[in-house]
C-alpha cells in the first residue's frame, strides 16, 4: 500500500508538470535510487533537492531551459541533453555522473557567483565543442580535475593538479583580448609584464580561482596563435595576471606537449587566488632577431667526484638575463632554468621527463642558451655519462 500510495503520488507530479511552464519547488523533493526523471521545463528551485540519487535529465529540442530559485539543486546523476543550451540563475551541482549530451550549461560570466559544481568523486563524461560549460564550472573536494569550459564555439580545458584538496575551486574561459576585455570590463594591459623579454597572447585567458598552490595545463589550437609568442615550444610558458603587482608575471614551463597548432603547457606551482586571469605567454618576438651560433659541446660525469659534475657554460657572466633549455634526443625538454648560474648537475626538472628530479640517462643532449643582454642564443650538444 505505502509503494502504490508512492507511486500515485508520482504520478500525479508528473502530471502536473505536463500542465506548467516551469517546476516550481517551494518544500522538498527527493529522487530515489532506481527512479529517473526527466524535465522538459524550468526549474525554480525554493526548497530541498539536495538529497536525491536516481537520474534527473533536463531535455529540449528547441529552446532554452533554466535552473533558477533560492536553493541550489543537487543531483546524484543529471544528463543535459538542451539543444540551445541550460541557462543557471542558481548553481547546480552533481555527485556522479554529469552527463554532457548537447547544449552547454550557460552560466554568468561576469562574476563566478552562480556555477556548475562537480563534488567529491563525481565526474562528467560526453564534453565537446557542443556541449561543455559556457561559464563557470566548479570543483569541491578535490585536487585534481580537468574544468570542462569554453566559450560558445570550442572546448577549452583546463586541468588543475593541487597540492591538497580544494574545498572550491572554479574556472572560466574567454575568448578575448586581455587588453580589453567586454566581459569582465576590465583592463590587462599585455606590454605591462615582469621581464621585456616576455610575451603575452592577446587571444584568450582563463580565469582561475582557488587557494590551494597548484599546476594548472592549459590548451592551445589554430585560433590561440602561439607561433606569435616564441620561436620553439619549448619558450612557451604559462603567464598570470598578478594581483599584487598588477603586471604579467611568469608561472613556468614544467611540461609541454604537442606542435604548434595543438598542444597543452604546463605551469609551476602556484596559488590562483594570486592573479586576476591566466594565458599562455612565451619569449617576446624581438627574441628571433637574435643571432644564432654554435657553442662549444660539453661532457658531464655527474658522480660527485668534483668533475664536470655541473654544466658551465662560457660567458655567462656578460648576460646575467639568460634562459637555459636542454632537451634529450627525441625532443623532448628534460631541464628549463631561467638566469642560469651553472647549476645543473644532470637532474631532471621536468614534468614530462621519466621522473621529476631523477638523474637523466646516459646519452647525447642538445642545449639551448639564450644570452638576453647580449641579444644572442647559442645551441649545441652534451654528452652525460653516469
């Protein structure tokens, strides 16, 4: 009796929601485990509905819907299958699957108030040019994710790895100039930076905030230009807005990947909360000018014995402004120092390398030093025996 009574009951919302425009909840409502719901309407959310498990879907071919109310809903599953798009008034969260079938999930971008929040061990599956987070999206309890967000054309993703568990962490992507940004109605001026010799893109940024000191991978593709911010990938680098010195500062290169049309950065560690927004950034432009010549080829035995235990490389005490990148023999970057003193003794600084701070193989390695005081760069070639 008490099942049919339920299910009656269910019914009869059901019905009821054929017969409005929008499902308006002022008390409480709970979906069960096995139970899923589907809503082809708005919803206004004035009470409970934060204790459900089961599916809840929002669905429409054509049109808008909207998540609106005083209280944020919380579903264990949700689908968004909305053609134009579900527009959030009021934070949504999720506590397992978000299931991105088509249409965004709009949010603000003016300010970070209302947003799509993934908890705990959730996870999200189905992102894509056409369904992703217009806006901010959110993660709580976390230290590692990837924000599904861009703008209303392309997926830009950015992937955080923290230190220790963010409490709430958000981000946003803007497909605009820094320099004038229409959104935000804000001003980041990109030739106001830390080192000349930097460059800042004036296509895009994200906007991070968290308080948890940490590596963020940023993206690129054809529209983000990064040919325009160095000469080789290796000279690209993740820049921040910072707020403190209101200028571009860098935030490093531990890892990068790919070509110059697609590929993702990695950054150093730091605390978002720190800057206003974050770009990709490079070596300034004037940098290629710089002349070419070949340096002297160097051979390390870094056992400790005293002896070519360190790379020390000639002159550098006439460019103090320097940058040192030393790559294996695939290319990839295993060691990146900026003002380099002659300190490296065969360790690895890098993401990407076999491990972080281990001692490189035994082979052939090819340097690159650029000299900016004396506007020159310099390549060649290191042998390390161990």
């Amino acid at each position: 009796m008490r099942y049919l009574i339920a299910i009656l009951l269910f019914l009869a919302w059901c019905f009821q929601l054929m017969s409005q425009e929008a499902l308006h909840n002022y008390g409480t409502i709970q979906i069960h485990e096995t139970a899923m719901v589907g809503l082809h309407l708005d919803l206004i959310n004035d009470g409970s509905f934060d204790q459900n498990m089961g599916l809840v879907g929002f669905y429409s071919d054509f049109g808008q819907l909207t998540v609106s109310g005083a209280f944020t809903p919380i579903f264990f599953d949700a689908e968004i299958a909305v053609e134009d798009g579900l527009v959030l008034q009021t934070s949504l969260g999720v506590n397992n699957n978000g299931n991105l079938i088509t249409g965004d999930i709009i949010t603000p971008r003016t300010q970070s108030g209302v947003y799509s929040n993934f908890f705990d061990n959730s996870f999200y599956t189905g992102e894509s040019s056409v369904s992703k987070v217009y806006g901010y999206a959110a993660m709580t309890n976390k230290d590692t994710f990837i924000f599904p967000v861009g703008d209303d054309q392309r997926l830009r993703p950015l992937t955080i790895r923290s230190m220790a568990t963010n409490s709430l962490a958000k981000c946003a992507y803007f497909f605009e100039d820094p320099n004038n940004s229409k959104t935000l109605n804000a001003f980041f001026n990109t030739n106001k930076r830390a080192s000349e010799y930097m460059s800042v893109s004036d296509k895009e940024f994200w906007r991070l905030e968290g308080d948890v000191p940490s590596h963020v991978t940023l993206s690129w593709d054809g529209y983000s230009n990064v040919a325009a911010l160095g000469e080789f990938m290796s000279d690209l680098k993740v820049v921040g807005w910072s707020k403190s010195e209101s200028q571009w500062v860098s935030l490093g290169n531990t890892a990068v990947e790919g070509g110059m049309a697609y590929g993702t950065i990695t950054s150093d560690l730091f605390v978002p909360n720190d800057y206003e927004i974050i770009t990709i950034g490079g070596n300034d432009d004037m940098l290629e000018t710089f002349d070419t010549i070949e340096l002297d080829n160097y051979y390390m035995t870094p056992n400790g014995d005293g002896q070519n235990d360190v790379l020390t490389i000639e002159g550098l005490e006439n460019s103090p402004s320097n940058s040192l990148q030393i790559f294996n023999r695939y290319g990839v970057l295993v060691y990146t120092k900026d003002n380099y003193r002659g300190d490296f003794n065969g360790y690895s600084n890098m993401e990407n390398a076999i491990q972080k701070d281990s001692g490189l193989e035994t082979g052939i390695y090819f340097y690159i030093i650029t000299l900016n005081d004396l506007r020159r760069k310099h390549q060649g070639y290191l042998y390390i025996s161990n």
